[in-house]
C-alpha cells in the first residue's frame, strides 16, 4: 500500500475538520441549548441526553395510545 503524500494527509484532515465542524453545527440549531455550547464533547453528551429523552417520549406516546385503543375497543 502507497503512503499518502503530507499534502494528501493534510487535505484528508481539513476535510474531515470540516464534516465535523458542519455536523456539530447541525447538532446545534438542533438540541436545546446547544447554540450555548462550546464544548463538543458536552454538546454530544448532551445530544445523547436529548436522544434518550425524545425516546422516552415516544415511548410514553405509544403507551398512551395502546391504552386508549384499548379502551375503545371495549
């Protein structure tokens, strides 16, 4: 296998600071509060946060409306 050139590297790392750099932007306008954070490593524990609470959520939500089907069917 051909070693890449320190140019090619240096290309391949500016390409992927900058998928990071759009990513966590996204991650941003995204989680509440995450216009605030600086940090990306708060700002991913706080996404993972956020994930575990929208799932609780939606898990909520289904119990909810597998209780009222259940009490329409009745």
């Amino acid at each position: 296998m051909r070693r890449k050139s320190r140019s090619a590297m240096e290309e391949v790392t500016a390409k992927a600071k900058k998928l990071v750099k759009r990513k966590t932007k996204g991650l941003r306008n995204v989680v509440p509060g995450g216009e605030f954070m600086s940090n990306n490593v708060l700002l991913i524990q706080e996404t993972l946060d956020y994930i575990v609470s929208l799932q609780t959520q939606v898990n909520v939500m289904r119990s909810i409306v597998d209780a009222a089907e259940a009490g329409v069917e009745r």
